[in-house]
C-alpha cells in the first residue's frame, strides 16, 4: 500500500510539473480517438486493473538516469500517460522527452525511427538529420542509409533509452530499427533500457517463419508474421538467440508493464505510424500488408488506410466496392494515386486472430493479368519466396495455413523463454 502510494504521488508531480510549464515548452496534450469501441485510455482498457506502460513507471528507470547523458530512440508515441478522472475524459499525455528534460535528466539525443520523430513522414520515406523545434535536441535518423548509430552518435552516452509503440509484426520496421540499435550499444558498451508497451497484435502468433537467406529491412529475424511479443520480449529474444552481428550481446535493461497480458485489448490513442489510424487498421494490417508486394493499393491515400483495398485491374464485376486514392498526410504519392480502385470495404471485419488470406487470394484470381501482380518486394514481405508459389499454384488459404503450423509451433516452443506476461 506504501509502495502504490508512492508511485501514484511521484507519477502526479512528474505530470504536474511537465504540464505547469517544463523547460521544453510543451504543455500537457489531449487527444480522443474515436475509431475504437475500447476507451483510449492509453494506460487501461479494464476500469479495474488498468495496464500502466513502461513509461509510466517512472520510479523504476528515473534512478538508473541519474548523472547519465541519455540518448533515446522515440517517436510521436514516446509517451508518459496521466490518469482521467473518468472513462469518458480524453486520454492526456505528455511526451517522454520533454518530461525527463522537466526532471534534469541530460537527455542529450534523439534517435527517429520510420516516419520521423514527430511520426509524420511517408512509409519509406528517407528522414533526414535535424533539430526539435520544441526542444532543441539534435535528432538522428535511423531510417534511410543511416540504420544503425555510428560510434561518433553514441560513444558520449552513458545510456540508451528504446521507447516505441510497435504493432507485433514482422514487416513492421522499428524491430529492425530495435535490431540494429542493440548492436550498437552492444558494440559500444552502453546499455539499453527499454520502456516496455502492449502489442495490439499480441493475441495470436500466425504466417509463414522468415527464411533467413531472404533477410532484410521488413524481415530480420526468423519468426513468423505475427509473432505475439511486446518489443521488451522481442528484444530479450534477439539477445538470447544471438541474432546480432557476431553473436554480440546488449546489456539489456526492460521496464515491464503493469497489468498486461497478451490476450489483454489495448487501444492506441496516438496512431504508431501516419498510416494505421485506428485500432480496425492494426488488426488488419498483417494480412493487408501484404498488398504493398503487389499492384493493389492497401488504402493509402484514403482515410481507410489498411482498412480497404483496391486496384484498377481487379475485375469491377466481382467487387462492388471503389475508391480514388489521394495525396494526404502519410501518403504523398499512393500507389494508383487518381485512378478509380476497385476492391473491398473491410472497416467493419470483425477482430482477427489469424492473418486473413482469403482477400489477397481473391485479388490475385481477379486481377486482369497475373503475371503482373505480385513485385520483388512481396518475397521480402513474406520472409522467402514460398507463399507466392503457394498462391499462384492454387493452394487455398487453409491449405496454405496448415503448411506453416510445423514452423509455428517450434516459434512458440523458443518464444516461451523470453515473454515476460
């Protein structure tokens, strides 16, 4: 009783004192997300054991930064949440940032990952070297061709924080920012601490298993799609394995959550990325995604990004559903930008706890010419070249689903030596 007393009066004056007036300028923000039936609360989705992130739990990490120069690898998402007075209040927050500079931590860096450190460039977009306009702080980006820190970005750390909101798939690009960020420090001997966050996606493990040799930016490590881990886990996985360069190995540091299981809901009240805007479009995504190694748009450049998908080769008298992709945040230039998509409306598809390979089958069936419908990319997506063979041989989306069930179940035999829920 003590202990939650203390915790709960040192969270309100970290919040107190970052909202009053913090030496970054930047007050407390307020955001709603209407796209979920799940409160987002950004610490619970349950009124009676709330999951409280690795952020918030200032008083396990604030003593391991005392007298350290910090570096932290974070994005929009990078957040410390304050408590709502009611679950109709909107979710307020303030940035991890700009509260350790409120306590006189000597925050000295920042590292951005895929889409920048404000979480506002296209997917794929090269991010440049800058300055936060709010803080002043050098940031450094880690997406384009400068993945991994160099040793001159580092070697004045003392520590490294890793907080990002990730979405439990494999192609989803911050586990490979995750990866070579471990490498670095592990080379330079400076620990990583991780502020551990829930996996909206940690429900289920589901897809074919990476093969190796086809490794790459979307495809690290040998795991499958969907791999059912917090990036906390993930990252005592790529230690444990040795899956860094040379069998090197981080001091490795995670500030579990409070309260989370892996079939526990979370709503993310801050999009991850410019492009999965709400909870139907995360759920989604590690079946969808699979469109980008084709010719069918997957919703980028509409505001049902991940949610949709359509082509102007698919045949119109088999999908009803159209749509025009445009210009927009997240999505400079979509794939068919102006031209008429045709394809189907999934917002209302319920929860899955699989990835869903019926819709890229049908799109493959329907498509005008099928030699033109899959691209190099998608192998990389898939982690090797067998589920195009699998498709373009007929197979059904059972039969495609039961060849990877060997694969998945050795996964889970070595995955259970790493969850820490």
């Amino acid at each position: 009783m003590i202990y939650k007393l203390f915790k709960n009066t040192y969270l309100f004056l970290l919040i107190s004192m970052v909202s009053c007036g913090s030496s970054t300028g930047q007050n407390e923000i307020t955001v709603k997300n209407s796209n979920s039936e799940i409160p987002p609360s950004g610490i619970s989705t349950e009124k009676s054991n709330p999951i409280i992130v690795g952020a918030n739990r200032t008083e396990s990490y604030l003593p391991l930064l005392k007298d350290k120069k910090v570096g932290i690898v974070g994005n929009q998402s990078s957040v410390i949440f304050n408590s709502r007075e009611s679950e109709t209040e909107a979710v307020k927050y303030t940035h991890l940032v700009d509260s350790l500079l409120a306590l006189k931590v000597q925050v000295t860096r920042v590292f951005a990952p895929e889409h920048g450190f404000r979480g506002t460039a296209d997917a794929g977009e090269v991010v440049k070297d800058g300055k936060d306009s709010k803080t002043g702080l050098p940031i450094i980006s880690l997406y384009g061709d400068n993945k991994k820190p160099k040793p001159e970005q580092i070697n004045d750390l003392d520590l490294i924080i890793f907080d990002l909101q990730d979405v439990g798939a494999r192609f989803y690009t911050y586990i490979g920012t995750l990866h070579y960020v471990m490498e670095a420090c592990a080379e330079n001997n400076i620990p990583l601490l991780i502020l551990d966050r829930p996996n909206p996606n940690g429900h289920y493990v589901d897809g074919p298993i990476l093969d190796p040799e086809y490794h790459s930016f979307v495809g690290m490590h040998p795991v499958p799609v969907v791999h059912g881990m917090t990036l906390g886990e993930y990252a005592k996985m790529i230690n444990g394995e040795k899956w860094l360069k040379n069998g090197v190995q981080v001091n490795l540091q995670v500030i579990k959550m409070e309260n989370y299981d892996h079939q526990k809901s979370y709503s993310l009240p801050i999009k991850p990325s410019p492009n999965l805007p709400n909870d139907q479009a995360i759920n989604l995504y590690p079946s969808l995604c699979f469109f980008e190694g084709t010719n069918v748009n997957a919703g980028r450049g509409t505001e049902h990004q991940f949610q949709v998908f359509g082509s102007p080769f698919l045949d119109k008298t088999f999908y009803e559903y159209s749509y025009t992709p445009q210009s927009n945040d997240g999505a400079k230039n979509p794939k068919h930008l102006g031209e008429i998509c045709f394809g189907k409306d999934l917002t209302n598809t319920p929860n899955l706890n699989k990835i869903e390979l019926q819709w890229l089958i049908e799109a493959y069936e329907n498509t005008s010419d099928k030699s033109k419908f899959f691209n190099a990319f998608f192998t990389k997506l898939a982690g090797g070249p067998e589920l195009q063979k699998q498709i373009e041989s007929g197979l059904s989306a059972k039969e495609i689903s039961e060849s990877w069930k060997p694969g998945l179940e050795a996964f889970k035999l070595k995955r259970k030596t790493y969850l820490l829920y």
